[in-house]
C-alpha cells in the first residue's frame, strides 16, 4: 500500500466521507487521486464518484488587461489626452491592440468619427463615468474561478484569447463495505502448501470472477483470402475435381500465350501488361516437336479448321520468361499431359497472378484467380451453361445470365452475370467459354473430347464479404492485422447477398 492510499484512509476515517478530493488533497493530481481510490476500491476499502468541471483562467492578455484596463479604455483615455486621434495612429500608439479597442469603443457608443478622419469621444463618453466592465469580469475570474459566466459571456471572452478553459475532476469518497485503516493483500491462489500447513484458514482470499473471459491465447489467423478460397475449394472438391499444381509463377511466353492461341502481337503480350523476367530472360521449349510444329501452323497459315493470324511465328519469342498472367497457363500445362490418356477429367486452380497495371482501390499488380477446366467427350455450349448453373448455386447465386465475348483461347465465349441486390444491378461474377480446337488438338487431344473452362478473381467476392472497398486493405502492406484476426470464416452462400 502507498502512502497516499493510508493517507486517503486515516482522512477517510477521520472525516467519515471525502466530499471533494480537491478539498482535501489538494496538493495531488486528479490522476494520482484515480489511481489510488481505484486500487482501494478493489479491495472493498471506499467507494467514490467522480464529477468533471470547466473552469477559467485568465490568459496572458487577460492578466495584462485585469492589472492595466482594457484596450478600449486605454484608447479613450489617448483620445481624452490629445482630444482627437488620427485613425492612422491608432495602431502607432497602442499596438496591435488599438484596432481591437477602437472596435469596442465604437460598439460601446464611446468615440465617434469625424469628418476629417479623426477620431474624438462621444458625448456619452464627455458627460459619464465609463466603466471598464471587462476589466473588472477579468479581476473578478482571477479571484475567483468559480465565477458564474454565462454562455455569451464565455463565447465572448474565448473569442477575444482573454480566457482559457481548465477541465477540473474531483471525487467524492464514502466507506466501503470491508473498511479500515490497514490493508491486508488478499491471496488470489489456494496452493497445496498452504492446505499442507493450514495457512489458508488465516487467509483472506480475493473473489473469483467466474464470469470474466480468459486472456485469448496468442495464436495466428487465417487471412480473409485464405478462408474464401478454402469454401472455393470445398466446393469444387464436392463437385470431384482435383487441384491442378499452382507453386510456379514463373511460365515461358509460349505456355502463358501461344500454346493459348494468344498472337505474338496481342496488345496482351506488352510490358505494359505482362512483367518480363530480367535474368534469365528465357526458358526451355516442351520438347514435344509435333506439338511445336502444330502451334507454329496454327498462328501462322491455320490449322484444325483454323485459317490462322497470317504472321511469322517466332521460337525465341515463345522462350521469353514471364509472371504468368493468369492460371490458364497451368490448365494448358494439364491438359497437355492430359492428351498421353485422354479421359474425362475435372480440374482447378486457386492461386496468384500478375499484371503490369497501375495500383488502385480495385487494382493489383498481383491477385488471385479461381479457374475450373472440365473435359469430357461431345459436351457443349448447353453443358456449359448447366454447369455454371450449378456451381455458382452452391454459392448462393441463382438466376445468372449469360452474355456472349471474346477470348483468344475460347469460343464461344460467355461473360457471367448474377443481380446483385445491394447494388441494386447485374454484375459480372465470371468469365467462361469453350476452348478453341487450335488449342486442344494441337495438343493431340481427339476432337471428340471438348474442354469447357471458367474463372473469377478470388478478391472480389471476399470484398463484397468483408465489406471492403478497397483492395489494398485486402491485401498488401496495408492490411490491418486486427482486421485478420477479428473477421469471421467466409459462408459463400451469404456471399453475393449481404
């Protein structure tokens, strides 16, 4: 226990009740004074109230003006002395103050203007005792800074700096319930030592609060992102797909663009959309020279019922090492693999992407793409729509429509819309089509075995789940820690609704 604390209770003691700590400690700072009654109240001792109070003191020009008058005296009594003041002199014989004085004078009815420019006493000012009114408020505060102001008064006087507000807190004290002079720390733990002794009977122990939480266990969180790409997961999982190996960034142009259908000069293929690799600038060729040859024909004279893009292909531009821009590289890697055993097959990917765009509130040079590849034998554009169908009403989200666009690497290619009710309209949720017969035949897959294939962002929906408006604060060096920890795991059937 401090000295203060034995103090508070000898005082308390004495008195029977602390009407004002200010009173009778006046010496102690209202926070010494918390602190000390807060630890005594714990240990039942006393009970107090506190009560918070404005008072006023004078600022610098208050005290000059309560010793030496106010400025608008001053200034009649220099009118008073030369009978007449050239308004341009003011400011010369009184300072910054004389433009303030010359103002109240005026208001006061105390000095008129002549017409020469000058300034002389009115005739109220001539034939009647003027009282200084703010000087004797600003004596009055000093005295006394419980003086009663009124709420023109005080707006007045802070207008003019003459005063400065002075939050007082004070406490009233009472006894407590377990009262006295002395006090004994309560034991907080029963331990065996004191059984095997029998201490314990001469103890007092300290309540336990059974109502009170724990300290949460330092632990790690899982990121938003990572919780709505798990239930994405789940749900292809359940649709039994199997997850596509996503670990490399880093794809040649031709696995990223070509092998896609993707023409060499597509504006896509520009720094300014793609992130080139320094060193090394190149990476290896499939080894496959059929599967070469073929994409070689098909972007320049056609092939597989293509008529081409009429241009001079070029091996090296393929060995460029990029970002990929999108997991579609990974899926072309798969269903290449896929043409050794043709099979129905169902395939996804969730991970990273990157492109070369500038950074906003709904831009990233990297995010994460959600795409699904099913292949199987003689499906079309009506499979197509029926699985989407499906696999986004596992997501809660009905009633989708359909509209038609281009995709180098599909066709026919479909946009994914879903009405949106708080945004009151119809949002693109996706992206779909079917992949080209350049593209899958080139990688000897058979004709009959078509591949329908579709993506959305991963930020997206876990925006509109979080309620985040802007992407940096999703992710990036932006993200609030407490934001992590705190959100709740993703219902992606509450997604699209909230």
């Amino acid at each position: 226990m401090s000295d203060f604390q034995i103090e508070i209770l000898h005082k308390l003691n004495d008195l029977g009740e602390i009407k004002s700590t200010l009173a009778t400690f006046p010496d102690k700072s209202s926070q010494d004074v918390l602190s000390a009654l807060s630890s005594l109240q714990a240990h039942n001792k006393l009970e107090f109230k506190r009560s918070e109070a404005i008072y006023y003191e004078l600022s610098k020009e208050g005290e000059d003006i309560a010793a030496n008058g106010s400025h608008e005296i001053k200034l009649v009594e220099l009118i008073n002395q030369f009978g007449k003041l050239e308004i341009k002199d003011v400011m010369t014989k009184l300072g910054k103050d004389g433009k303030l004085g010359q103002a109240r004078a005026f208001k006061n009815g105390w000095i008129v203007k002549t017409p020469g420019n000058e300034l002389e006493l009115s005739e109220k000012a001539k034939t009647a005792t003027l009282l200084d009114d703010t000087k004797e408020l600003l004596v009055k505060i000093s005295k006394d800074s419980n003086t009663e102001l009124d709420s023109k008064t005080i707006a007045d006087l802070k207008k003019r700096k003459l005063i400065n507000p002075k939050k007082v807190t004070d406490f009233s004290v009472v006894k407590g319930a377990e009262f006295s002079t002395d006090l004994v720390k309560a034991a907080t733990d029963l331990t065996s030592d004191m059984i095997a002794s029998g201490t314990y009977k001469d103890l007092k122990f300290k309540p336990y609060n059974f109502n009170s939480q724990g300290v949460p266990p330092q632990s790690g969180a899982l990121h938003p992102l990572s919780k709505v790409r798990e239930e994405f997961r789940q749900i292809f999982f359940s649709m039994g797909f199997t997850e596509m190996p996503t670990n490399q960034y880093v794809e040649t142009g031709f696995w990223n663009f070509d092998t896609l259908y993707v023409p060499q000069q597509h504006p896509a293929r520009d720094l300014q959309d793609t992130f080139y690799i320094k060193d090394p600038l190149t990476g290896d060729l499939p080894s496959d020279k059929t599967y070469m040859d073929n994409i070689k024909a098909v972007h320049e004279q056609g092939k597989f019922d293509s008529i081409g893009y009429r241009y001079n292909w070029k091996a090296e531009e393929c060995q460029k090492l990029v970002l990929r821009t999108h997991t579609t590289a990974v899926s072309a890697r798969m269903l290449h693999e896929l043409a050794k055993d043709p099979k129905p097959t169902r395939l996804f990917s969730i991970d990273r992407v990157f492109r070369n765009e500038a950074v906003d509130a709904t831009h990233l040079a990297e995010f994460h793409q959600v795409e699904g590849v099913l292949a199987d034998y003689n499906i079309t554009l009506g499979d197509l729509i029926k699985f989407m169908e499906e696999f986004f009403a596992k997501m809660g989200v009905t009633g989708l429509r359909f509209k038609p666009t281009y995709n180098p690497y599909t066709e026919p290619s479909m946009e994914i819309f879903s009405w949106h009710e708080g945004l009151g309209k119809w949002v693109e949720i996706g992206n779909s089509g079917m992949f080209r017969p350049e593209m899958l035949e080139s990688m000897g897959l058979p004709r009959d075995l078509r591949v329908l294939g579709w993506g959305l962002s991963l930020e997206r929906p876990t925006m509109i789940k979080y309620k985040v408006q802007n992407i940096r604060e999703l992710l990036g060096h932006k993200v609030s820690l407490d934001f992590i920890e705190t959100n709740p795991a993703a219902r992606l059937d509450e997604l699209l609704y909230e």
